[in-house]
C-alpha cells in the first residue's frame, strides 16, 4: 500500500525568526530603560553643573531612544500578526501566486511529463470548455486527433475554384481558374516538387484531358515548354508525373491513371509573405461524368466555388458541401439555374470540399 501524502503546508512562521525578534526587542526594552533612568539622574542635576559634553550625550540618548521605541513597536506589531494571520489568508496569496504566476509559465509546461501535459489539459479542457461533461470532451478529442493526423508543411489561407463547363457533343470542357493562398506553419519552409494539382486520366476519343495553360506565382508567370512528344522539357518550371489510379471507384468508371504536376524548383514560403498560386487549365470528361467534386488537399481557412455550365437551357446545376458539421452556406442565384457558388468562410480539412452535378433539363 502506497502511503499517504503529506499535506504541503504552503505557509508558516518560522520559529527561531519570532525567537530572535523577542530577544531584540527585549533587548531594546531594557536599552531604554537605562537609557530612561541615566536620563532622570542627569536632569536632577542643575543645569549650571552640567558640561556641554554632557548636554550632548543627553542629546544623543534622546535620539536613540525614540529609534528604539520605533523598533520596538515594529518588532512588536511583527510578532502580534505572526500569531494572528489566519492561515487561509495565508494560503490564498500562495495559492493566487501558483496559479496566476508560476502556472502561466511556458517553463512550467516545459518541464512536465507527456503524462501530466494530457492530464492537465483535460482538466481544464473539461472545467472550462465542456462543464465536466466526459463524453463531449472525448468527440472533442476525437477530433483533435484527426485534424493533428491531417497536418502537413502548410495550409491554404484561400483556395477557389472559378469554372465555366461548356456542353460539346460527346464531352464537357471545363475551363478552370484555380486559387491558392499557401501559409507554412513555421516562420519559414521551403517546399519541395510543390503539387499543383492531380488529374485522374481517361481517353475520350484521343482528346486530352487535362491542358495546363498557365501558372503565376505572385503574379510572376511560370515558363512552361513542352518537347515535340508533348512531354514537359527538363528547362519547364512545371513538371509532372503520371502514377497507376488505385482507387477502385476510379477504375471502375475507367480512370486508370494519375498525373500529378508540380513545382520543378522548391518554392519558399513564410508567415510574413504567403504565396499566391493561380492556375489556369482546361478539363474534359465524358458526358456522363455529370458530376465534379473539389476537395481540399491540406486544411483551408476558406474554401469557395464558382461554377457555372453552358448553355444554360439545357443542363442545370445541384450541389453539396462535405466536411465537419456541413458548416458551407450555398450561393444560387434564383433566376440562372446553371450558375451555383459554394462557400467555407472558415475551416476545413483534408479531403472536406464540394460536389456540383449537372442535370440535364
């Protein structure tokens, strides 16, 4: 059996201290005295058989005197409140400095074991946030978690998406403005074969299903160049990768490969400067692949997308918004049913995005 603690006591008058100031201030008591009686023996003298010797050193015994009343008076109120402070009041200025000082100190957390850390926050977590409630806290937990597990290098301040899907005979074509504001997590990161964008490949009667028009970074523009077999060439600031599509759904409806283009040079970024992407490119896919789905790929403090599908008298558009509580309010203008504007105005995760289908009328 473990045994018991002992209560701190987190006040108390030291002994020997209140010894030493009753020795002195009996002391200075009995100084007075002498000092009293040699003073009355002096003044029953006449004041013609007395020196000035003497006049001074009766000067300087008044002197002293009053500085000893004055520190026996302090010793004296010294030792009246040692004995009568309460020690609750005692106890709540140590107990308002642990808390108000020495808890409020990085230091402190510094030095604490992983253990405490998790037990401490849970306690004030569940006393400040959640009134003691336990199960809250842990979907409260659950989903610190989640978000901890999805963090990479950087989040989007901004990601938007601008598109306009025009009807072609056996396809659509979408021509997208694609916006990112890019924030690193620490002061300063440097990026390496930063993604663009990931485009799941299908042929569509030889036709091209992705075409990557332009890129600007801070409005600079990248030189893209391409080589006769429409490979990009090695002196291109884009570049791409093409990887197998394992996802099974993909597959199914005959996406059967991926290519991922990205930043040839590594790209700085910092807190005090975030980067600014805008891509341009075209899209096409069958036209029975009537739905598009746009998701964040880090989390994004604001999410927003514009589509809009021509003609509008024969297709119209639906949509929803997914992520954590559906917390996305939706934009339509009543009068253009091909025209739907989605926005997150404040987080989302990885994977949380939107999905616009087109109907046809």
């Amino acid at each position: 059996m473990s045994k018991k603690s002992k209560k701190l006591k987190l006040y108390h008058v030291k002994k020997s201290t209140m010894l030493m100031t009753g020795i002195t201030a009996f002391l200075c008591v009995v100084i007075l005295v002498l000092i009293g009686t040699n003073s009355h023996i002096i003044n029953s003298v006449s004041n013609d058989g007395i020196t000035v010797n003497e006049k001074m050193l009766i000067h300087i015994c008044k002197i002293v005197a009053d500085i000893l009343i004055v520190i026996v008076s302090i010793l004296g109120t010294n030792l009246l409140l040692s004995v009568l402070v309460e020690k609750n009041s005692k106890n709540n200025i140590v107990t308002e400095f642990l808390v108000n000082d020495m808890l409020s100190s990085e230091s402190v957390y510094a030095n604490l074991s992983d253990e405490n850390q998790t037990a401490l926050l849970k306690n004030i977590e569940l006393r400040r946030v959640f009134d003691g409630n336990e199960t809250a806290y842990e979907m409260h937990n659950y989903m610190n978690e989640k978000v901890k597990n999805n963090l990479k290098e950087y989040y989007y301040s901004e990601c938007e998406y601008v598109v306009v899907a025009d009807v072609k005979d056996e396809y659509f074509e979408k021509t997208v403005t694609h916006t990112i504001v890019i924030v690193p997590y620490e002061k300063e990161k440097v990026l390496k074969k930063f993604p663009l964008t990931t485009i799941n490949i299908k042929n569509i009667n030889g036709l091209l299903n992705y075409e990557l028009k332009d890129v600007q970074i801070n409005g600079r523009p990248l030189k893209i160049v391409r080589d006769n077999n429409g490979e990009f060439a090695s002196n291109s600031e884009v570049q791409w990768e093409k990887v197998a599509n394992k996802n099974k759904l993909d597959n199914k409806n005959g996406y059967n490969l991926k290519i991922k283009y990205y930043l040839k040079n590594r790209l700085m970024v910092s807190q005090n400067n975030p980067v600014k992407i805008v891509s341009n490119y075209i899209t096409r896919c069958p036209i029975d692949d009537i739905t598009t789905t746009f998701r964040a790929s880090v989390p994004c403090k604001k999410f927003i997308v514009n589509y809009t599908v021509e003609p509008e008298e024969q297709y119209k558009l639906t949509g929803s918004a997914f992520g954590f509580l559906d917390a996305a309010s939706a934009y339509q203008n009543s009068h253009k049913t091909n025209v739907m504007r989605f926005g997150f105005d404040n987080w989302i995760f990885t994977d949380d995005g939107v999905s616009i289908v087109m109907n046809k009328k």
